[in-house]
C-alpha cells in the first residue's frame, strides 16, 4: 500500500519540481557571507527539504502540520506523513505497523558482531556498527548490482529503510541490555506497537513508560535537512551507498557532544544543581544558581538553539507529558523551576539570541524518572527515532533523482583576493 500510494505521488512530485526549475530554476535563494563560509554553513539555504521546515517562531513543522498539532500520532503514523505528506488512515496505519512488524527480528549474525566488541564499547559505536553489518542483506545494492532502472531507485531504498526501521527497536533494546548488564535480550511481544514493543523489549514494562517512548521516539524523528546528522546521511546516500551505510554515517554524528549528547549534559546540570542544593531549589535560590555559574563563564544546558526563537515545541510536548504523569519528582521539578527562571536570567545577562528551552531540556529528566539512568544510551533512543526522518529524506531524494552533493569549497588565499 505505502509504496503504490508513494508512485501515485511522486510522478506529481517530478513534475511540480520540473515547473519550478523552469520557471525559477534561475533565481536565487541565498547569498552566502564570508562569516558564513567559515562558520559551518550557518544560516545558507543550499538544500531542498520536503519532509519538515524549522520556523524560529513556531519550531518544527512536519509536512504542513506545527508538531504540537500532532503529538498524540504513533511513531510509525509519522513517518508515512513523513514519506506521504498525509496523515494515514486506519487501513495506512497498520499497512505500515505490519511492514515494520514483519522485519523485527534481528539477524543472527547483528549480535555475533556485536558480542565480538570490547565489553565496555560506546552504546552508539554498537548501534552504527550493527547498522552497517546489515548492509550485507541490502536490496538496494543488490538491486543496483543487477542494473535496476534509476527510477525505481527510491522503491529499494524504501525497502532498505523499512528493514532497517523494523529491525531498530530489537537492535536497540539488545544492545541495551547486553551493554549494561540487564540479562538476556527480550524478544519482540505481539501486538504492540513499534515505540510499545521498543519499551517492552528494553524491559521497561507499564503504560506510562510505553507512552513516553511513543512521544520520544514521534518528536525527535526530523528536523529538517541540514542538521549534522541528515546531512551527512544525505550527502553518503548522494553518492548511492546503501541506506544502512548512510544511515550509520548520519548517526555518527548524532553521536558528536554538539548534537545527539546536548541531552545527556542537560540532565547532567539538573542532577548538578539536585547535589548542589540536596533536592529541588527554590526559584530565587535557583535564579542566583544561574547568576553564578554565567558569571563564572559557563552556559546554562538546554536554554538557546541555533534556529529557533522561541520555546522548542519539543520541551513543551515534554513538560506537558512531564506535569500529566510525574508527581512530587525533585528532579522535574528542577526542570520546571528552570523554565520560569532561566529565560529571563538569560534576558537580562544579554548576550543569549535565544533564551528559550530547546528540546534537551527536558527529555533526560524523563527517562532517569523511570529508571533509564545510562546517560550514555539516550543518544541511542534519538537515532531510532531520527532514522524514520533521514530514511524519508532519502528516498525523497532518490525518486527526485537528487544528484551526488559537491558543494564547492574555496580557500583563504581565494578570499583574500576576491573578498
């Protein structure tokens, strides 16, 4: 179904792109600073993006739709709006839980690679690790081995991701419980959904856990395609590498302290500030926390984003789930107390563009509540779900025959003499 719906769309999605080229294909959409040119890019439209846009006023929107408009959806629901640009209905939604379900037991040979690795290996080294091993049951490649037409690229691509997106709750969770300790792995339960069956397998078992993981693993899934990890996903899967690959590539940096971790050192400056004060501040005492610790150089975690200008839609959909099912916890209410002080501390110090909560804020505070304390692994739980986005980017771009991305580079000597 998800694949005969997608072929009835992209043909107008070829022509609409194919208007737009001729009729603007001319114009410019940005120009680009030297600023710009040594500062990662920031800020330069170069990229073609159809799955989510990032406003600075309202946070991410999806195919259309501001994100808190649809948070109740199921993971595997968003990710068809992802691919589609509509939202599924009964029939879609378990045409796709049913594709997913059918690839969710993980190949044996995943865990004799994984059990090869040294004890103490980083939980994100064993996620791209498996990732790549399962390059070896590619149909894209094999498909591109036998000359498949460039057109029907995006169909094996699909095929990839589906696999692959099955197959990472498993994955996941196994990695989990064998990193720390946790005993043997838990196979896949029946009838769950996708984020329920991902909470069952790490052994974290009542609804309000299951829930969390459904809301998790819907709000991290795109933003965009030009964070580190869809771009670097994009441009390997430009070059026709497999999405296992690319996948594995985008989620490397993931891994980076600048992008999938903000998360684990956000909860680390809660707990900081728990130690500091043996439970949860006051609001002038924790005011004064802050005061302190800008004075002293330092940034408060969590508070400021690269795009947007006002409150990560992602914090609020965590806060609210937070207030709804966490009572009398010191450690949200930090988290709480945070967001009605830090943003005008970081007014009034002036030197914050955005003194709003992104979405790292918050999230960790949830998963230590219930139990999930191995910072390390939370960069994990981000790649699940960011994987449906960098799969839906791919394939989009595979059906619009999206060329290999070879963006120009210059050298100083060149702006000096040209600048």
């Amino acid at each position: 179904m998800l694949q005969k719906v997608l072929s009835e769309k992209i043909s107008h999605w070829q022509d609409e792109i194919h208007t737009v080229l001729e009729q603007a294909g001319e114009k410019k959409i940005s120009d680009v600073s030297v600023n710009q040119a040594y500062g990662g890019m920031r800020g330069i439209k170069g990229l073609i993006c159809e799955t989510s846009a990032v406003s600075a006023d309202k946070g991410l929107i999806i195919r259309g739709y501001p994100l808190l408009e649809i948070t109740q959806l199921l993971p595997e629901e968003v990710f068809y709006l992802l691919l589609t640009g509509d939202l599924p209905d009964q029939a879609a939604k378990e045409d796709i839980q049913n594709q997913l379900n059918a690839h969710n037991n993980v190949p044996e040979y995943v865990w004799n690679v994984l059990s090869s690795l040294p004890d103490d290996s980083h939980p994100m080294t064993m996620l791209t690790i498996a990732i790549q091993s399962m390059q070896v049951d590619s149909e894209f490649v094999k498909k591109y081995d036998k000359g498949v037409p460039k057109k029907d690229y995006w169909k094996w691509t699909l095929d990839d991701g589906i696999r692959l997106i099955g197959a990472l709750p498993g994955i996941a969770a196994g990695i989990y419980r064998m990193r720390f300790n946790k005993g043997e792995r838990i196979e896949p339960g029946n009838n769950l959904d996708w984020a329920g069956n991902y909470a069952h397998m790490l052994g974290f078992e009542g609804d309000d856990f299951k829930k969390l993981m459904r809301l998790y693993l819907m709000l991290h899934c795109d933003h965009e395609g030009g964070n580190v990890s869809a771009f670097s996903s994009l441009t390997v899967s430009s070059a026709l590498s497999s999405p296992f690959l690319s996948v594995a590539a985008g989620l490397n940096g993931l891994a980076g302290p600048l992008h999938g971790l903000a998360n684990q050192e956000c909860l680390k400056f809660v707990l900081e500030v728990h130690d500091y004060f043996n439970g949860a501040p006051d609001k002038q005492e924790l005011e004064k926390f802050c005061w302190d610790r800008l004075q002293n150089g330092r940034v408060i975690p969590g508070y400021g984003h690269a795009v947007l200008r006002c409150p990560d839609p992602r914090f609020t959909a965590f806060l609210s789930f937070g207030k709804k099912h966490i009572i009398n916890d010191n450690i949200f209410s930090i988290v709480e107390k945070l967001y009605e002080v830090a943003p005008n501390v970081l007014k009034e110090h002036g030197k914050a563009k955005n003194p709003w909560p992104n979405v790292d804020a918050a999230s960790g505070s949830l998963l230590y509540f219930y139990g999930l304390k191995e910072f390390n692994y939370y960069t994990v739980l981000f790649s699940i779900s960011r994987t449906m986005g960098i799969i839906s980017q791919m394939v989009i771009n595979r059906a619009m025959g999206i060329p290999i991305m070879r963006p120009k580079s210059i050298t100083t000597e060149w702006v000096k003499k040209n600048t």
